[in-house]
C-alpha cells in the first residue's frame, strides 16, 4: 500500500521588475567600481606626497648638487667634489657651532622632558580647575617667540635685568649673560624650555589618559605605591609617546635659529662677538647670505642633517630602553 501526497511546489517570489532605465550593471560598470576602490586611496593620499616631493625631496637634492659646487649666489659656479665638506671638518668656526648647538640642546632638551613628565603626571590627578591648568600650559605655545626673546632678554639684561637683581639678593655679582658660552647657553636654554615644556606635557598627559585604571587599581591591590605605580606602570606605558617627544625635541634642538637669534639682537649671526652662542643653523644662513657662499652653506646643511640622524638614533636607543627590558 503506497500513499502519494502532491505536495505544491513553493512559490515563486516576484523580483524585481526590470524598466527601461533599470540595468544591472555590466562589465564596463564593474570594472569602474573595482578602478575606483583601489585608485581612490592614491588619490586621496597623493597631495601629501605631491608636496613632500616639490618641498622637501627636490631642496635636499638640489641642495646636495650645490654643496658640490663653489656656488655664489650671484656668481660663476665651479664643480669642487667634496672640497667642501673637507673644508668644513678642518673648520673651527663650524665645530664652535656644532658644540654651541649640542650644549644649548642637552642643557635645554633634559629639564624640558623631565619637567613635561612631571607636569603631565600632575594634570592627570584629580585636582581642582584641572581644565584650566591643561590650558595654561600651553600659553606659551601661542606666545609670538619674537615676543618671548625680547623679554628674555630683558630678563638676562646686566645692569637692569630681574635675574641679576634675584642673584644680587644673595650675594652673587653681575653676570654678562652674552659673554661666555655657559651663561648665553642658560639664557637661551631658558627660552626653549619656557615655551616649549607645556606642549611636551600636554602630549604626555593625552598618553597618559590612555593607560587601563585598572592597572593602578591592581597594583594598588598588591600595595604599589603612588612612586612604584609611576615608574613600574605610567613610564613603562609612555615609552612610544616619550620616543615621539626625544625625535621631536632632537629635531628642534638640533636646528635651533630663531632664539639665539633674538638674543643677539643683532642680524649678524655671528651669535656674539667671538661665536659663543652661534648655532649651526646661524652658521649656515650666515655663510649662505652674508657671505653669499652658498656650496659651503649648502655643505654644512647637509652635516647638520647627518648630525641630526646621529642625534636622533642615540635617543633612539636610550629612550626605548626606559621602562623595559630591551
């Protein structure tokens, strides 16, 4: 005995109906889709490279060919090879500038990050009108510089200055801060850490906010101290961020210009009488457009580019060892 069900065959669902101007699309409509998904990028990305290319490969070529060259600026061009970088290692006046640079830069570069850390650390606790601390930090920033030399140099001034009249208070004679080496260096490292402290703390403190509370509540836990917490947890986790703010700092520090500069107070670039607060960046815009040698200047640009890669590698390797174990 056999039993037969006709079961009804399910139905169909209507599609879509196709009208005159509905097409699905074709080959040419894929293959613009597909173009469009993976040319869009470039494209977007390409202004940025457009202008690193224009602004910053093309000057450090050309600038490599002129530093190959006895080059006046408004003169005969001779080929030279690498007489000029010859020449610049047998030059005291280059390597006066190149230890006025390193000194100005570790004695500013140091405080600078060890007191952004501190202050970035203080910002991230509960403390009243912490919005208005965080801003107030960065005043500085938006202080014209031209602006902060100038009073700096008030400041630093022997016969009228506050710094002497504080000195004096304790006994301490009259400093010509212009004079020597190390009292210019102070001078000016001073203007480099007033302005530029508050932006180093406030890039910290944003790392900082990042860091899992819960890692301080578990250590905590275990009995960590507020100290232990900062050096075990809080530097450990900034490490990135410190290796960004020492390349950043390198790169400052190493081309600084418009400081020594104001404190000169005079276009010369000489950076005093006998070159003792005169920068590589001063060296080079003096030989290039007081004394019109641009293949000389040219030279020097590229051994302070060197300079800075050295420079920036030695951080490099200090900095990633805070806090670990590499």
């Amino acid at each position: 005995m056999t039993l037969n069900v006709d079961t009804p065959a399910p139905a169909r669902r209507p599609g879509p109906r196709r009208t005159a101007g509905h097409r699905s699309p074709g080959r040419g409509g894929r293959g613009f889709a597909r173009f469009d998904l993976r040319a869009t990028p470039y494209f977007l990305v390409s202004p940025y490279f457009l202008l690193f290319a224009i602004f910053g490969v093309f000057p450090l070529g050309y600038t490599l060919w002129v530093s190959l060259y006895d080059w006046e600026l408004a003169g005969d061009k001779t080929f030279l090879g690498l007489d000029n970088y010859i020449n610049l290692i047998t030059d005291g006046a280059f390597w006066n500038a190149v230890v006025n640079t390193l000194g100005m830069f570790v004695i500013s570069t140091i405080p600078q990050l060890v007191l952004a850390l501190i202050i970035a650390n203080a910002l991230n606790k509960r403390i009243r009108g912490r919005l208005f601390f965080r801003l107030g930090v960065l005043l500085p920033l938006v202080t014209s510089v031209v602006a902060v030399a100038v009073v700096f140099t008030q400041l630093y001034g022997r016969d009228y200055g506050m710094i002497n009249w504080f000195l004096g208070l304790f006994g301490v004679d009259a400093i010509e801060w212009q004079n020597q080496s190390w009292s210019a260096w102070i001078a000016i490292s001073t203007m480099i850490d007033w302005r530029w402290t508050g932006y180093n703390a406030i890039i910290l403190l944003a790392a900082m906010q990042t860091i899992p509370k819960d890692l301080y509540e578990a250590a905590a836990l275990d009995g960590a101290s507020p100290r232990r917490q900062f050096w075990q947890i809080t530097v450990p986790m900034l490490r990135p961020t410190l290796v960004f703010v020492v390349f950043i700092s390198t790169i400052g520090g190493l081309t600084l210009f418009t400081e020594p500069v104001m404190f000169e107070g005079n276009p010369t670039m000489a950076g005093g009488a006998t070159g003792q607060y005169q920068t590589v960046a001063m060296f080079i815009v003096k030989e290039a457009f007081r004394d019109f040698d641009m293949g000389y200047a040219s030279a020097a640009a590229w051994l302070l580019f060197a300079l800075i890669l050295i420079g920036t590698l030695i951080n490099y390797s200090f900095t990633r060892r805070i806090g670990g174990k590499k």
